[in-house]
C-alpha cells in the first residue's frame, strides 16, 4: 500500500519595517495582528530597521535621560527635550509621546532616582523585545557600529552618544553599489517621480542614480532609509508596513508588501 | 550598627558550608551560594508586611540600610543587596497573589504596598544594574493605569515570572526573559495611545 504523501505548507516569510516595529509597543492590537501572523509564517526584521530604531526612539530616549540627570527639575528637563525635537524624528514622535505620557503622568511625584531607574528600564524593554515573537534578523549592515554598541546600562549611555555623534550617518554608497539597476528603476518611475509626498526621496534616489558617491552624505543617507529597506529586502519576504512610500517603492520594484492601517486592527492589503 | 554588621556575618555564614572568609569574593557571588540562603530578616518591621510600622521608624529602617549599603565597599553589600531584593519579591509575590484571589477592587490597598516597597528599594539601587531595571520595570507596571485591566491569567503570568528573582540574585539573562515574557503578555505596556498629530 502506497503512503500518501502529505503535502508540506510552505511558511510564508515577511519582512517588518521600522514603522511596524515601532508601532507594537504602542498599539497592543498590532502585536496581537503580528502574533497571529507569526503562528504559521516566518516574520523577519532587518539589521537596518533595528539600526533606525536604535539611531531614532532608542537615542531620543538616552538624551532624555541624560538631560534629566544633569537637571535640577524634571519637567523644566523635559520642555528642554521637547523643543529641541527635530521635525525628521516626527516618526519617532509619536511612540515617544506615548511613552512620555506614560512616564509624565506621575512626574512631579516623583523621585528623580526613580524617575531616571524607570525611564532606564523604558530603554532596556525596548531594546531586548526588538525581536520578540520575530522569527530573526537578515540583511546587511549587521556590521554597523551602532548596532554593535551595548546599551544594556545606563552607564553606557554617554558613550553611545558619543559613537552616534561619529558615526552619525552611514556610507550607503558600498552597498548601493549592488543595486544600481533597482536604483534607476526607482529614478525613472513616473509614479515614484510624480508622488507628492515622496518628493524629497524621490530627490535624493534622483542625485544617487546620476553620482552613488551622494549616497556618502549626511542629508542624502538620512533621507533614504526606506528605500535602503526596502532594497535591503530579499523578493522571498514581503514586507509589512504602515507606510506610504513603501506602496510606491515595492510596486515599483515588483517586490511584494503589505500595509497595515494604523487605525484598523486587520490586514488592510496583500499584493504580489 | 555593631547589630548591623554581626547580623550580616551571621548571614553570610549560612550561605556555603565551605565558606571561611566571608570577605573572599568567589564564595558571596554564586547565586547558588545565595540560594541556599535563608531569608534572615534584620527587622521584624520590615519581613510582615501588613505590620503596623510608624513612619518615622520605617524612615529610621530605610536609613540603616542605605548607610550599611553605601558603606560597605566589599562583597558583603552585594550579599545584602541580594537579600534585600529577595525579601521584596518575595512581598510583592505574596501581594500578587491576594490580588489573583481578591480581585482589583479588593486589591488596591496591596498595590499601594508594592508601589512604595518598590520606591523604598529604588533609593538604594544606584550602582547595581540589573537590580535596577528589574524595579524599574516592576514600577513602570503600577504606575500607569494598565494593571488595572490586568486579567487573572496576566497576574498569574506575574507571579510566575517574578521566580525568576526569588532567591534575591537577578541575572542579566533572567532580567532579558522576564521582559520578554512581560512584553509578551502585555503585563508591562509602556506605551499609552496618544492622538496623532495633523
């Protein structure tokens, strides 16, 4: 008698971008869409994503703490931080006020001792859920100085700031090198050129597909992160988001993607 | 202080039956050493919880230990660091467990207990790292409104979880898992819904 032979279900792989890992610790609904993603398929994130986050919501919180350690009064120490948020870390802000509302509710009650050990433990949670319920990491840039830096304590916050001071962009230029064909795909899309919103990167894809040296530039590595994601993301894995440039980018490209509604608690699209 | 500090040998002593010098560093780090420790209190005030302590002698208590904490340059603190932090999870597990029994409702005075046990801790903390973020993380939890939506399974989560520490020596590792498993759960939410900005 011949034994059937059971059919293997492929896991599908996904990839999630910055804004997804972000929005998690502030949307439980999110976590609880990605849990129920991650029982039968494979979620990844990239050594870039966690870069940003760590540059981004990681670096803002550090500033914060040092700025309220080196104060006499936390909530003069706070209106500092606030204005002095600069408009790009906008993404960042949202889950960063979160937070704050969270932390500030009780501030003036507070011990500052407290206050700091509690916004320490906020950094610590952050950093070691980054991969919780992701089946990994890939891509390049696991070599990144930033991402090597450990900020386990908050006895290393100074010196981390110090290392992102130096290395306050990346030199995209060696990896970009891979990927010139996708980079003038990207230059001569009419939709891509013609999107509004997404002018600045357009820009930037622009000047990179005429010179790659651009790439080597502060302005130029800041503005185009996610692009690099989405180049960074093998065509196997599709890439979940929130975000309106990853549409533009992916259809682009032909890579497949998903974007989550912020607002909505389902999967709001699935293309191939 | 004399009190103090003889109380302290005496603790010592009980940790590792090899243990002839209890300046000698090996023998006071091992968590095994600490595990076998017994939960010695140095004031009866301080081990039930639900005692009735006037608050000068309570701030008296605190006193006494910050000083014997910043004082004490050996490994002899970090024995007592160890045992305080094993005293505390042990208090805020038996908490935990009146509020899975009673409900939130009937729990908010016990709350009001591991919030200020947690501060009082905090005080003392400044050089130890992974003591540190685990009160800070324990602190985080009640001092938002989350844990009032905590379900019995969550507090259940809780209390299993805080095992962890309970013989008073909190690993890095252990630290990293607890926080997964917190995040997991949605025991610890750090993030509060805020509007989006136009």
């Amino acid at each position: 008698m011949k034994k059937s032979k059971k059919s293997k279900i492929k896991k599908l792989k996904y990839l999630v971008d910055t804004s997804i890992q972000i929005t998690r610790f502030r949307q439980p609904y999110l976590e609880k869409e990605l849990t129920k993603l991650s029982q039968s398929n494979l979620i990844y994130t990239s050594y870039y994503v966690f870069y940003e986050f760590k540059a981004g919501i990681i670096k803002n919180l550090i500033d914060y703490y040092l700025i309220v350690k080196n104060s006499t009064d936390i909530a003069s120490a706070f209106s500092y931080w606030s204005d002095r948020f600069r408009p790009r870390e906008l993404k960042n802000k949202l889950i960063l006020d979160s937070i704050m509302a969270n932390l500030y509710e009780k501030m003036e009650l507070k011990n500052k001792d407290i206050y700091l050990i509690q916004v320490e433990s906020v950094i610590f949670h952050l950093l070691k859920n980054f991969l919780t319920n992701i089946t990994g990491i890939i891509g390049d840039f696991s070599d990144n100085e930033i991402l090597k830096f450990n900020i386990d304590k908050s006895e290393y916050y100074e010196d981390f700031q110090r290392a992102v001071k130096a290395n306050s962009f990346i030199k995209l230029e060696p990896f970009l090198k891979s990927k010139i064909t996708e980079i003038q795909t990207l230059a001569n899309n009419d939709t891509f050129k013609n999107d509004k919103k997404l002018e600045k990167l357009y820009q930037c894809i622009k000047e990179i597909s005429l010179d790659l040296s651009k790439a080597n530039t502060h302005n130029v590595s800041k503005s185009i992160g996610d692009a690099i994601i989405t180049l960074d993301c093998p065509l196997s894995h599709t890439l979940v988001t929130t975000d309106h440039s990853f549409e533009v980018l992916c259809t682009c490209l032909s890579k497949p993607y998903m974007r989550i509604s912020k607002d909505a608690p389902v999967l709001t699209e699935a293309t191939s | 202080m004399i009190t103090y500090r003889n109380r302290m040998i005496s603790l010592t002593d009980t940790n590792a039956t090899n243990n002839t010098n209890p300046v000698d560093d090996k023998n006071f780090n091992k968590p095994e050493d600490i595990k076998n420790t017994k939960a010695e209190p140095i004031n009866e005030a301080e081990r039930i919880p639900n005692q009735t302590v006037t608050s000068k002698k309570y701030q008296q208590i605190l006193e006494n230990d910050k000083q014997i904490i910043s004082s004490q340059k050996d490994p002899l603190s970090t024995n007592y660091l160890s045992h305080k932090t094993k005293q505390i999870i042990h208090e805020v597990m038996d908490y935990l467990k009146t509020w899975e029994t009673n409900g939130t409702e009937e729990s908010l005075v016990e709350i009001t207990e591991i919030k200020k046990r947690l501060d009082n801790i905090a005080t003392y903390l400044q050089d130890y790292p992974s003591n540190r973020v685990l009160v800070g993380m324990l602190r985080l939890i009640f001092d938002n409104n989350n844990w009032m939506k905590m379900n019995t399974g969550q507090i259940n989560v809780f209390h299993n979880e805080l095992k962890r520490f309970q013989t008073g020596y909190v690993s890095q590792e252990e630290l990293v898992k607890f926080s997964q498993q917190l995040f997991r759960t949605k025991v610890l939410q750090i993030g509060e819904e805020v509007n989006e900005e136009e």
